[in-house]
C-alpha cells in the first residue's frame, strides 16, 4: 500500500471521529460513553470516586443501637469513621441491585435477596459503612463473598462471618469481637476486651495493644497464627499444635503439640490451636 493510500485512511478515520464528537457535543453527551471518567481514574482516583456512589442512606446514629448486614454477593465491604454524627451505608457501582435497607427499632437491617435471574454486575460493588466516632451499639456483617476491611471504628460488640474472603482491622477498639471465615486469612489490631477468631483456611494475625479483659482464642486448621503483644502484658498462652510447632519471641520458649507459655503475672488469657501450622508470639 502507498504512502497516498495510508494517508487516506488516516484522515477517513479522523474525519469519523470529528464527526462523533460534534454530534455528541450538540447532544450534551460524551463520545465514548465511560472513557472520560476512566482517564479521570488514571490521573488520580477521587475524580472517578465522587460519582461511584449509586446509593446513600443516613441514620441519626442516637437512634441506632445496632447495624446488621447480611450479604449474598461479591460486595467488598469498608468500615470506616463518619465525619459527623450520622450512620451512613453507601453503595458503590450498583452494588444496591437486589438490596433492601431498613430501620426498625432501633436497628439498620442491610439485606440482599438471592435472585435467578441476576444482573451481569450484580454483587460487585463495594459497600461502605461510615459509623461516628461515638458510636456504642453492635454491628454485625454476614457476607457469602466478599472481603471485610474495617479502619478505626467503635463498636460495643462486632461478629464479622465471611465464608471466602479476607477479613481485616486496623486501630479497632471493640470490647467483644468475633471473626469467622471458612476460606481467607484475618488480621485484627487494636483494643479488643474478648477476642474470638476461627478460620479454616487462612493464616490468623492479631495485635493486642491493652491487656483484654476476657479470653482471646485463635484457631486455624491450615494456615499460621501470629499474636503481637506489648512486653509489659502479662499473659498465659495455651497452644496446641497438631503438625507444626509454637515460638513465643517474648518469653523465649518453644514447643511441639501442645503446651502453655506465661509472660509476667499471666493475667491475660489466650488460647492458639492448628492443625497444620505454626503459632508465635511476639512483641508489638
């Protein structure tokens, strides 16, 4: 082909997308659809994020003594702070398809109905919980699939249950706190006053920055357990290792199948078992 015939092209395909352009600009609209907003997303995130919100509910939180979800999707799920007094359940990218948002005595109840015939992108988005600071009610998530990731929040009590995805908490302080997951690894920090966390699945990390004022217990059939404590707890560890073995960093002592590890006054208690992994204690 010539270099005449090249150009020819070249200007044909200009001439089609001048084209586009005016007659969508005459229309108000853009001429590729989503691709602005995309390049929105490339050059810094919070362009695109302003207008991914498909659905907000506010609550005034002094009304509220609970927050339950219960989730059938995909929906990775984000527990943050709110800036103000209000309890805020956001949806992301359609992620409300099929969900149903209702308070009722005292209680948000967040619940998405199992359908046959589902949308293509059902189940996808992400769903944002925005608790005040001064939050003291309970909240509970249920969640078929679907990652849990929960960034300085207060809670009287949280039970968090994934059956395959990760759950993780950062500066949490939540008094009594529950964990469970069939497939996917945890990660809790912060102040917890009675610890319980079960996987089958996936590796167990926990920081424990005050003395708990009930027991902590880990348990993983695969995977490993690693408890950070500040050196001036005292604690009593109770580990039981199937196939694996125990390391405790602060009291330098180890072990094989089962055993206990006691750091100063011993006053704290934990509880480790797996089957197939290792357990370690060490300092925060």
């Amino acid at each position: 082909m010539k270099r005449n015939q090249y150009l020819g092209i070249l200007w044909a395909a200009a001439a089609v997308i001048l084209t586009l352009l005016l007659i969508r600009g005459i229309s108000g609209g853009t001429p590729f659809g989503g691709f602005p907003d995309l390049l929105a997303a490339k050059a810094g995130g919070d362009a695109v994020n302003s207008v991914s919100i498909t659905r907000e509910e506010r609550f005034p939180a002094e009304n509220i003594r609970s927050v339950s979800f219960s989730l059938q999707g995909q929906h990775p799920m984000e527990i943050k702070q709110s800036g103000d007094s209000d309890i805020h359940v956001e949806f992301w990218d359609g992620a409300e398809t099929n969900c149903t948002v209702s308070p009722d005595g005292g209680t948000i109840t967040v619940k998405e109905k199992s359908s046959m015939r589902q949308h293509k992108d059902r189940g996808r988005g992400k769903i944002r919980l925005l608790l005040p600071a001064a939050y003291n009610g309970d909240l509970r998530v249920d969640s078929t699939s679907g990652a849990i990731k929960a960034d300085g929040i207060r809670a009287a009590s949280a039970q968090l249950e994934v059956v395959s995805g990760s759950v993780t908490l950062e500066a949490c302080t939540i008094p009594r706190l529950s964990i469970e997951c069939v497939t996917g690894s945890i990660k809790a920090g912060g102040t917890f006053g009675k610890l319980d966390v079960q996987t089958v699945t996936g590796s167990i990390k926990a920081e424990i920055r005050e003395v708990p004022e009930g027991k902590c217990s880990f348990e993983t059939v695969t995977g490993s357990i690693t408890v950070s404590l500040p050196r001036s707890i005292g604690y009593t560890v109770d580990y039981d290792c199937t196939t694996g073995s125990f390391k405790d960093a602060i009291t330098r002592s180890s072990g094989k199948k089962s055993g206990t590890s006691t750091n100063g006054s011993g006053d704290a208690r934990i509880s480790a078992s797996v089957v197939t992994g290792s357990i370690t204690v060490q300092e925060l």
